[in-house]
C-alpha cells in the first residue's frame, strides 16, 4: 500500500518474518522496520492483528516525524505532535489493516 505523508510517497507492506531484516541478530527480532533510505515501513507478517496494529502506529509515528523533520524529545513535545498527526496516523493504520486483514479473510473464502 502506497500513503503519502507531507511531501513523501511512503510504502507499508507485510513482510515475511524470516527475512534478514526483520531478524537482525541473534536472539532478535522486529515487529516493524522503518527503511528511511526507501521510504518503506515493513511489518512483520503473522502477528496478532492488535500487535499489528499497534505495531503500525508504532512505525507510522516514526514516518511523520520523518517526514515533516521533527524530533521528538519530551513528553509535552509528543502529546502536541500526536494532536497535530494522531488522527491522520489511525486513519492511515485503519486503511492498512481493513486491506491486509479484509484481503487474507477473501483469500480463505
């Protein structure tokens, strides 16, 4: 799935849990992996749905901040961060979810 946020065309995809990336180490592994250098957010395919879930709000926070150029640092700063992106980062996961979830339901039917 392609979103654009602020002036970036990001891609958000599931991605197979064995792959390198999404195991980096021994004994380690990543829900989520945000590649800034690609503008893609990988998410670890076969989770719960609520950790997928939360697991792309997760990954959308760090895309915005990235996207408009702003680092967070303190607990006022993300409380006005998220009122100024929070319901554009739930629409966004609402999206993703609807098409990963409603696109696995079809494809057992």
């Amino acid at each position: 799935m392609r979103i654009k946020i602020h002036k970036d065309i990001w891609e958000i995809k599931l991605t197979d849990r064995n792959k390198k990336k999404m195991n980096p180490g021994r004994g380690r592994y990543n829900l989520g992996l945000t590649e800034y250098d690609k503008l893609r957010i990988n998410i670890r395919k076969g989770l719960p749905e609520s950790v997928t879930r939360s697991t792309v709000i997760h990954e959308l926070t760090h895309v915005f901040q990235f996207s408009y150029s702003n680092q967070v640092e303190g607990e006022e700063q993300m409380c006005d961060f998220f009122g100024a992106h929070g319901d554009e980062i739930i629409s966004l996961t609402d999206q993703f979810m609807k098409e990963v979830f409603d696109h696995a339901d079809n494809g057992r039917n």
